[in-house]
C-alpha cells in the first residue's frame, strides 16, 4: 500500500506538472494572438482607406457628368459631390462589416435611440469654441468684420454640405477606425490618438496646411472622437463636425481647413496672417484654437469619466 500510495502521489506530481506546462503552452500561444489582430485590424483599416478612395472615385466621375450635363454649379455642386463622399464612405463601411467581420452597420453607433443630448451638446461645444474664438480674436483686432451678405439659400445648402461633410468623416474615422481599434483590444486614448493622427493626415494635401495644423486637426479628431471611446456611439461627432464647419466657414466666413466657400454670412479682413488668426488655412490654423481645443479634451474627458463612474455601479445593480 505504502508504495502504491507513494506511486500515486508521485503521478500526481507529474499529472501537475503537464497541467501546468499545458497552461504555459496556452499562454504562449495567446502572446502573438493580440500582434495578429492588431495586424489584422491594420489591414481592415487599409482595405477600407482603398475602397472607400475606390468608390469614391467611382461615384463622383458619375456625379461630374450629372453636373455637367444639367449644368448645374456653384454651392450645389458641391452638396451632390461631397453626397458621393458620404456614399463612398458608407458603402465601403457596410461592404467589409457585413462580408468581413459578420456585423450590422449599425455597429458604427448611428443609432439615434436616446442621443438627444449627445447632440445637444456637440452643438454646444462648437458654439461655445467659436463664440470664445471669435470674440477673441474680434477683441484684439486680429480679425475684422468687412461686410454682412445674408443669403438664406446659401446658408441651407451650406449646411447640408457641412452635414454630408460630418457623416463622411464621422462614419470613416470614427465609426470604422476608431471603433476597430477599440474592437480589437487597443488601449482606449492609443486608440482614439492613431485614428486622429489619420485623421489629420487625411488633410494633408488641404491648401496651405502646415505644422499648426496638422496639430490642430488632430486635437479636433481627439475632441471628437472623445465620448465615442465610452459611447460607441457617433451623434455628438456628428453634431460637433457639423457646427464646427457651418460656423467657421458659411457663417463667420473663415477657410475651412483652407478651404473658401462661396457665400458666407460675414466677409472678414485679416490685418495680417498669422497663427493667431489661422491665416489662409482659416481658423484651425489658430494657435487660439489650439488652446480652446485643448480646455475642451479636457474637460469633456472629464465628464466622460464622472459618467462612466456612476452608471458602472447602476449596471452592477441591475445585474444582481
């Protein structure tokens, strides 16, 4: 008995041991599994840039002949261009969600379900900004006002486009970058810092971008993309990119990412171009509007976090 006992502790012992190795063996396997799928989230990304360029390419040479053959110009054929933008976007989006990762689109965060307030606020922060920014540079005499053109046609097509403008980027950037990203493990602020840096490269070929720029557009892909991180949804991105553009550009009559619109409610003379002005790339060429992007990260991650705080412990209560 004695050495039947002892032969079976000490296949005990060994039975441990290959347990043990087994479990080291799994986690050696685990390691390169997370290289793999951020590999293989790369490559979505990638995939995604080409086709949405690709269809894009496509759906704009058709809107071109469209406009050419009902002569059709001006602020308009701006709307029915950025609409093939917003198409190229969307349609490439839900060609690789449905056929690649086997999900709905609205695994974007389009969905409306009780986002009243998202979009309330997004509003409120652009407002916010370019009121601070403007009364600013008004103040010190870094921007002047030159005349008044009102134009209520001008003004609806303008947000139309400012709003084709939001969905194109907001769906691209933010629904599918970001949100894969997320999806694949990264660390939230990695995440939403990579998307925005492709973000702001994406304007690189924007007239008269430059190094402030290429910052402030990426502080602007950081404060729009900063509830997505724990919302996954897009309503205050959208909002937020809509009165961003439609206040900079069609109403205050700044560049929009340097470029000039046609009707814009002011007409403004710069006494000089310069990085408190923004110059020719306009307003997000401001070092102003680097210091107000900045409060506003801030102060919106915050709020996002004291959120987050008290609903974990609801979501704990409603599960016991």
């Amino acid at each position: 008995q004695g050495v039947s006992s002892a032969a079976s502790d000490v296949y005990k012992r060994q039975e441990t041991k290959d347990m043990e190795s087994m479990n080291e063996d799994t986690n050696a396997v685990k390691e390169p599994s997370k290289l793999v799928t951020y590999l293989v989230v790369a490559a979505k990304i990638i995939v995604y840039i080409l086709l949405m360029l690709g269809l894009t390419g496509i759906l704009a040479a058709i809107c071109m002949k469209l406009l050419s053959f009902f002569k059709i110009s001006g602020i308009l054929e701006e709307v029915v261009m950025q609409s093939s933008f917003l198409a190229g976007s969307f349609l490439a989006a839900w060609l690789l969600l449905k056929n690649w990762d086997h999900l709905p689109i609205a695994d974007l965060g389009l969905s409306l379900k009780g986002r009243a307030k998202d979009i309330f606020w997004g509003t409120f922060v652009a407002l916010v900004i370019y009121a601070v920014g403007f009364g600013i540079l008004y103040a010190i005499g870094e921007v002047e006002i030159a005349a008044v053109h009102f134009s209520a046609y001008d003004l609806l097509l303008s947000w139309i486009l400012m709003l084709l403008v939001a969905f194109t980027e907001e769906i691209a950037f933010r629904g599918f970058v970001l949100g894969h990203l997320l999806t694949a493990g990264a660390n939230r602020f990695v995440a939403l810092f990579l998307s925005s840096a492709l973000f702001s490269l994406m304007h690189i070929f924007n007239p008269n971008f430059s190094l402030i720029a290429f910052l402030n557009i990426l502080l602007a892909g950081i404060l729009l993309g900063s509830t997505y991180i724990y919302t996954r949804n897009l309503w205050f991105a959208i909002a937020l990119h809509l009165f961003w553009n439609w206040l900079q550009g069609p109403i205050l009559g700044f560049e929009v990412s340097g470029g000039r619109l046609g009707g814009t409610l002011l007409s403004l003379e710069l006494p000089e171009e310069n990085i408190i002005n923004g110059g020719t790339f306009g307003f997000e060429g401001s070092i102003l509007c680097t210091a107000l992007m900045i409060i506003a990260i801030v102060i919106t991650l915050r709020l996002q976090d004291k959120f987050r705080a008290r609903r974990l412990p609801q979501c704990r209560v409603q599960k016991t």
